[in-house]
C-alpha cells in the first residue's frame, strides 16, 4: 500500500510506534529486543503491521445514533484589491513617432 508507506515515512518511525504499538501491554505480547530469535521478531512484525493486533480499538457508535453529516467550507483570500496598488504600478509611456 503506497499510500499507507508514504503516510508512515511522514510521520515518522516514533508517531507510528506510538499508533501501532498503543496496545503492546498484554500477556504475550514482548517487544523482541536485538538478541531476540529471528522467529520471534518475524512474529512481532507481522502481529503488528498484519494482523495490527496492537492498535487501539476504536469505539463503536451506537446502532441508534444517525451519522452526523459533514461540511466542508472553502477558504477565501482577503484581497483588497484584484490590481496592484498605484504607487507600483509602472507604465510605459513611448512617444508616439509619425509615419513617414
């Protein structure tokens, strides 16, 4: 999922540890250390990005609340003017030549 890579290189590794590590307390569920068994950090990684057993569960709306629906404002510039100003404002003046 490219999108999902870009999004994590963004955050950055600490953030993300934070998101996909918010439930790591339970029985079971060590962070491998550096002189962990190959197995057992394979196992981490897939627990933990595959199956994402370590993220914090969200909270489920009741069946009986409607969703709310949502609006999304555009943001104006305040400009005062569409023209520049007049004191930079530059015109070229050239004398107008007769036709020979």
């Amino acid at each position: 999922e490219p999108e999902l890579l870009k999004l994590m290189c963004e955050l950055g590794n600490s953030t993300v540890n934070q998101i996909y590590e918010a439930q790591c307390e339970g029985p079971g569920s060590r962070k491998p250390t550096a002189s962990s068994s190959r197995q057992d950090k394979e196992a981490w990684i897939k627990d933990k990005y595959v199956e994402k057993k370590f993220l914090r569960k969200v909270p489920s709306a009741p069946a009986r609340e409607a969703p709310r629906p949502w609006r999304v404002q555009k943001c104006h510039r305040h400009h005062s003017s569409p023209r520049a100003p007049a004191a930079r404002r530059k015109v070229r003046l050239e004398p107008v030549l007769p036709s020979v």
